[in-house]
C-alpha cells in the first residue's frame, strides 16, 4: 500500500487534472469523476481524499451538464 504522502500526490493529480478533463472531454470526464466519487480503496490515506469526494459529488449534483461550472 502506498503511503498517504504518495496517496495525497495522486489524488493532487486527480482533482488537478479536472478542470481540463471535464472542460475538454465531457465523456470522459463521468468516467473520471466517477473515480473520484469512490476512488480505490488504496486512495483512503491521502490527505486530499475528501476533497476529491466532495468535488466529485458537486459534479454530479449540478455541474456536470452546465460546461461553466468549471
């Protein structure tokens, strides 16, 4: 298992690069943010693991279909 130092990188490139996914490929970007919403269980010790939850979260509830909400 990963450290949560590593795991808090990995979820920083998650949430980092969801800008750019979700204003560039709006069908791609549900498959990411679906792994932010529940990423593996290996992400649980990061530090940033509830902000990608709660990012992903806003996507889903009113963002996802509005392309300015990023």
């Amino acid at each position: 298992m990963a450290s949560a130092k590593g795991q808090t990188i990995r979820l920083a490139g998650l949430i980092d690069n969801t800008a750019s996914i979700t204003r560039h490929d709006p069908g791609f970007a549900r498959v990411h943010m679906r792994e932010m919403q529940e990423p593996p269980g290996v992400l649980t010790r990061g530090n940033l693991h509830r902000q990608a939850v709660t990012l992903a979260a806003q996507y889903f509830q009113q963002g996802w279909r509005d392309r300015s909400f990023w």
